[in-house]
C-alpha cells in the first residue's frame, strides 16, 4: 500500500514539473509518455525514499533538455543523408 501511495505521489510530481514543456511544445506527447515512465521509475527506486519537488523539477529538465537535444541531432543527420543523396549540379566551366 505504502509503495503504490509512493508511486502516484511521484507520478503527480512528475506530471507537474513537465506539464510547462508539453504546454510550450518543447516535448512531443510520445517523449511525454517516456519521460513521464523514465522519470517516475527513477524517482520510485531512489534510495532516500522522498519525493523532493526541486529534485523532481531538475531531473525533468534534464530529460527534456536530453530529449530536445537528441530530436535535434537526429534533424541534422537525415538532412546531412538527404543532401548526400541529392543530385549534385555540375558546374561546367566555359
């Protein structure tokens, strides 16, 4: 009983500190769902056993920060393989 009350206490802090991200479009809904699973499993096995708002808060960010980077790098490497598979104008000297 204990851990499940443990657990839905972690989930609404969770789904308060990474509400702002989704609501400003920082977050797609599938990183939501996974970070909002990453983060909560995280917060559930910590050896403390609290829940500490402002802990919550910076691990959150972190992960948006993880996620908003990764989305990122991912952008430029299927633009670098779309531009690589392009045709190349040949500039013929006259």
């Amino acid at each position: 009983m204990m851990k499940l009350h443990m657990q839905e206490r972690a989930i609404e802090e969770v789904k308060l500190a990474i509400k702002p991200f989704y609501q400003k479009r920082d977050i797609t809904k599938e990183e939501y769902k996974e970070i909002l699973r990453k983060a909560v499993q995280k917060v559930c096995h910590s050896k403390s056993g609290e829940i500490n708002p402002v802990k919550v808060a910076n691990l959150v960010k972190a992960y948006v920060d993880k996620y908003k980077h990764a989305r990122k790098h991912k952008k430029e490497e299927t633009g670098q393989i779309q531009q690589a598979d392009a045709p190349k104008d040949s500039q013929t000297p006259m």
